[in-house]
C-alpha cells in the first residue's frame, strides 16, 4: 500500500504538468492512470484501504483547503443557491435515482435504492474545484459550484447512514427522523467549527513560529472532523465552518504566514487529490471482477441511472434559472441559459460518492447478504467516473462554444476595483505619514503623483501621448534597476551557497541568509 500511495504521488506531480501542456483537468488523468494501472497483470484486486478510512483521510483537508477560498459573505449572499442545490436537488436527485434503481433491479429493497439515491446525489467540491477550477469559468459560477459541494454531503450522508441502517435492521425509514437528524448535525456541527475556530485562534496567537502555525492549520481539519463525527453531528460543515471562521479572521499583517500557508496547502491539495483520485481508478478493477458475468446487465443498469442523474441535474438547472431570473438577485445562479447548462454539465461526482460506496456492509443483521450491493456499487461508481471524466473532457470545448469565458474581463473589472480601494487606502495612509510623522514634502509628492496616476489608469482613464512616453522611460528605467537588482540577488544567493559547502561552516546559519535573500527575491518578483 505504502509503495501504491507514493506511486500515486508520483504520478500526480507528472500529472500536473501534464494537464497543463494538454489543457485538461489533471484529476480526470489521475482516474485515467488508476484505471490503466489496475488492470496491470499481477496485482492484487485490492488496495488495503478501509473504506471507512476514506472520507476521514481525504475529506478533512481537501474541504478546508476549497473553504478558504470563500467566505461567510459569500454564502450569505448566495443562500438561495445553496438551498436550491445543496438540500433540494440532493433530494430531489436521491428520490429519482431511488425510484429508477428500485424498478431496474428486481428484488432491491426500498432502503437500498435510497441508499443508492443518497451516495450519487451530492456533486463533489473537490472535483469541482479540480476540474472546473482549471478551465476558463468565470469564478462566481465555480464559488457556486464550490458552495453547493461544501454542504451537499452532509444532506446525502444523513440520508445514506438512516437507509443503510434501516436495510440492515429491516426497520421503516422516517422521513421525519431524517429531517430532525440533518438540523441537529447541523446545527451541532456549526457550534463545533465556531468552537475550535476560537480554541485555534486563542493558540495560534501564543504561538510566534511561522512553520508552528501552518502545522496546527494542517491538524485542525482532521481533528475537527473527527470531533463532529463522534458526537453525531455533520464532520463536513464542522470543518467548513473552521476554515471560514479562520479565514474571516485573518491579521492583515500576516504577510509571512499567508505565503507560508499557501505553499503548504497548494502541495497537501495536489498530493492528497492525487492520490484520491488515483485510487477511484484502482478500485474500478475489484468493481468490475466483484460483478462477474452480470456485469453487461449491470452496466446497463448503471447507464441509465447515469442518464436519470444528468437529466435531474439539467431539468432542476432550468427550473433554478426560471425562478431566480424573477427573484431578481444578483449574487445567485444560474441568471442565463448558457449559465443553467454549464452549471447542468458541472456535476462532478468524487470522492463522497467512492467513500459511501465502498463502505456499504456487506451482511445485513440477520446474516444476510445486504441485497444488491454489488451492482448498487457498480452503478455509483459508474456514475462518478462518467459524471467525472465527461465533463472533465469536454468542458473546456463547451465553455468555449457557450461564449461564457467573454465574462473573465468583467472579472477582472471587478479586480481593479478592489486595487482601485487598496490604493486609496495607501494614499490616506501618504497624509498621515506627511501631517503627523513629518514625512518630507518632496518625498510625500512623489509618491502621491504616482499613485494618483494609478488610480487613474484603475478607473479606466487613457493617459495622453506625453503621459504615456514619461511612463516608458520610467518603466525602462525601473525595469533596469530590478534587472540590477536581481543579478545582484542572485550573485548574493550563490556566494550564500558556496559558503554553505566550505568546510566549517554552519549550514543552518547559511540557509536562514539564504531564506531572506529568497524572499527579497520573491518581493522584487
């Protein structure tokens, strides 16, 4: 297993560059590369990992990582989004796929195909990130996509564990415990994110290391989760919580750490994704030998719940942007058909689905085979890798054909108003320096002539021709002077290097210098 996860590793660094040069989403390539090394000759049909390890492994880190990305204003704004997709349509898109399963597979208990229902429903926001994230979509509709994957698995787990338990007892399943189960976990699971969002705050504030701080910040996802879990609450919106209470937050002057953190989580997000990703295309092969002889029947089966999941997500699109269109609100989505289709397109299944699948018992109280539970995993999965990979393909061309890539420029419109804001902030900060601290008049000018030319250029003004050749000799003459600069940096960092190598000296006091060259450096850049 050991030599599997750091293959998989491997692989995904590969992977990386891969999609980038190709333009495709790289986490479609990892399930590729899972698959194509499953079937290798030789190997084992199983991989060692415990399904009940999955989501408590890969869940915790990859949610705080896409959380931190968004913030409790967003979803304040957005909250008739979130209920449309991350509640109603997970649903409404359980009923459906139940309904379908129960008159496909002859002899499927109710609670089963609700189990069914339940694990293919919730749209991962780790595969919407990874997927979507790298393609030309402009960020309000993937922060949507993002919101709608945060919370969604918390509405589908309560749903799969009260089915699960009601196949195995051979007890009714209660619409109406279902419902008092999702509020108290959720509500359990707010007060436990907003809990140890304090409890980490409080610690990291005592805390002066840097390298300190970022490894609570690893820790505290998993803990958090596993807090929620044991209590009976809802471990996904626990961890959502923290990283948004976290986030919000924030010291302005945390400069340091802010490039620490982000270092650290973009290299956790790329290798846990991964090797997450990885292992859906190696469990594909015991998926496919579990089936046998019945796999033409059940991968019949499974492509019409795969069209059952596409055609809900669409028809439920629609019917969102017909509504929302009238509420007149501004922060919502789908606003456009071509939004309501690409939003239809964007329902990547990941890792939820696996971790639910995989974990489906295998006996039920009395001893007996949990009915179906073959094809029931065969069908989910099917789902995930074809609501995966197509998109994952094809969304590129599609976002091309729909023309919704045009709205990156008002994008980054609404970019150079937030630096538009910065500068006047700086520039009352300049009045400051200059009335109370006796910054120099000349001095005080200067910079405030060129960040009054900034704001200008900001708000869209074109500069006149004289304007535009004083800023070239400026800018030539600047460029030099950071060419200068860094030549100089660079000469500094390799004598830092060739003393590190001389015989008697410290190497930790010569990689200290060489991390403050580094990021001088990374200033200048």
């Amino acid at each position: 297993m050991l030599l599997v996860v750091v293959g998989l590793m491997l692989a995904a660094v590969v992977l990386v560059g891969v999609g980038e040069r190709l333009r495709l989403p790289w986490p479609a390539l990892m399930v590729v590369f899972g698959a194509a090394v499953a079937v290798v000759p030789g190997l084992p049909d199983g991989f060692g990992v415990d399904p009940e390890l999955i989501l408590p492994l890969f869940l915790p880190p990859l949610l705080f990582a896409t959380a931190q990305r968004t913030s409790w204003a967003l979803f304040r704004a957005r909250w008739r989004t979130i209920a449309l997709l991350a509640v109603a349509l997970v649903l409404v898109t359980a009923t459906a796929v139940a309904a379908t399963a129960w008159l496909l597979v002859p002899g499927l208990a109710v609670t089963a195909a609700i189990a069914l229902g339940a694990m293919v429903a919730p749209p991962d926001p780790v595969a919407v990130e990874a997927v979507a994230g790298r393609v030309p979509i402009p960020r309000r509709l993937v922060s949507v996509l993002q919101s709608e994957g945060l919370f969604n698995d918390a509405t589908a787990l309560v749903i799969f564990q009260a089915a699960v338990l009601a196949t195995v007892s051979g007890d009714e399943l209660s619409p109406l415990g279902l419902g008092v189960r999702f509020v108290a976990g959720a509500a359990g699971a707010v007060v436990i994110g907003l809990g140890i969002a304090w409890l980490a705050r409080t610690v990291l504030g005592r805390l002066t290391d840097t390298t300190g701080r970022s490894a609570l910040t690893l820790v505290l996802p998993f803990a958090t989760y596993l807090a929620a879990e044991e209590v009976g609450a809802s471990g996904v919106i626990a961890v959502v919580v923290l990283a948004l209470q976290l986030r919000a937050a924030a010291d302005a002057d945390a400069a340091t750490e802010r490039l620490t953190q982000r270092s650290l989580w973009d290299v956790v997000e790329v290798l846990v994704t991964g090797i997450a990703f990885g292992l859906i295309g190696l469990d594909l092969r015991q998926v496919v030998t579990a089936a046998g002889d019945e796999l033409p029947r059940m991968l019949g089966h499974a492509a019409v719940v795969c069209v059952v999941v596409i055609a809900v997500r669409t028809l439920w699109m629609v019917a969102a942007w017909r509504f929302l269109r009238r509420a007149h609100d501004a922060g919502a989505a789908p606003l456009t058909g071509r939004e309501a289709v690409l939003l239809s397109w964007c329902g990547m299944r990941g890792l939820a689905t696996l971790a639910l699948a995989l974990s489906l018992p295998v006996t039920t109280a009395a001893g007996e085979p949990f009915p179906g539970r073959t094809e029931l995993v065969l069908i989910a999965v099917s789902v995930l890798v074809v609501t995966l990979l197509l998109p994952g393909f094809t969304l590129p061309g599609l976002v091309h054909a729909l023309g919704i890539d045009d709205e990156a420029e008002a994008e980054q419109r609404a970019e150079r108003e937030i630096v538009l804001r910065a500068r006047r902030a700086a520039m009352a900060t300049l009045d400051f320096e200059r009335e109370v601290r006796g910054l120099p008049d000349d001095v005080g000018a200067r910079l405030r002539e060129r960040l009054e030319r900034i704001e200008a250029v900001m708000s869209g003004e074109s500069p006149s021709e004289d304007e535009r050749q004083r800023f070239a000799g400026m800018r030539a003459v600047r460029e030099q002077a950071n060419a200068a600069q860094a030549s100089a940096l660079a000469a500094a960092r390799a004598e830092v290097l060739a003393a590190r190598r001389e015989p008697g000296v410290d190497p930790h006091a010569a990689d200290r210098v060489l991390h403050r060259l580094d990021l001088r450096s990374v200033l200048l850049d």
